[in-house]
C-alpha cells in the first residue's frame, strides 16, 4: 500500500509543480485583468453613455459623464483617505488587538497558545 502511494505521488509530482505555477500565474495577473476590464468599461461609458431606461433618445435630458461623475467619484476617494488618514494619525492602535499590547515576556508562555 505504501509503495503504491509512493509510486503515485511520484507520477503526480509534475503535474502537481505544473498546477502550482499555474496557480500563481492566475493569481499574479489576474488584478491586472480586472484593471483592464474596468478600463475598458469606463471607456466605453465615456463614449456612448449608460444604457436609457426611459427610451430618451435626446442629449438634452442626459447627464454628461465629464465633470459631474469625475467630480462625484473624486470627493469620494478624497473623503476615503481623509478619513483614513485621520484614523492613522490620531488613533492609529483602535484597530489593534488587545493582545498586542501585553508586555512580553520571554518566559512564560501566552495562555492563547496551547500545547497540542
């Protein structure tokens, strides 16, 4: 039994390495995937407009994309980092762990780890 397993792994270690690079690569590129998905969307929005509901098929009742949606979507990371800001500036431990404020001690051992 322990042969056969052994002979096993043994065949399925390259494609085990294979399947691990893989792993990787789609991992790695996949953030920049979506980043070009999403400029791609944002550019076609810019220009041919959002879908119309409404059947309107005139310019005069639609909202243009530049200035107000540009403005609207920069307030709203300026408000993001604001806020983040001032959380890592005037309290920057309210998202610590109370356990990452005990004094150390190198001997003895926190109660959080046990022996198995």
């Amino acid at each position: 039994m322990a042969m056969k397993l052994l002979v096993l792994s043994e065949e399925l270690t390259p494609l085990m390495s294979l399947l691990c690079v893989d792993f990787f690569a789609i991992h790695y590129l996949l953030p920049f995937i979506i980043l070009a998905l999403v400029v791609i969307h944002v550019t076609q929005l810019h220009q041919s407009g959002s879908n119309n509901p409404l059947c309107i098929s005139s310019k005069v009742d639609t909202v243009p994309f530049m200035p107000y949606f540009h403005v609207k979507d920069l307030l709203s990371i300026l408000v993001l980092i604001g806020s983040i800001s001032l959380i890592i500036s005037l309290a920057p431990n309210s998202l610590n762990h109370p356990d990452c404020f005990v004094k150390a001690n190198p001997l003895v051992t926190p109660e959080s780890i046990v022996p198995e």
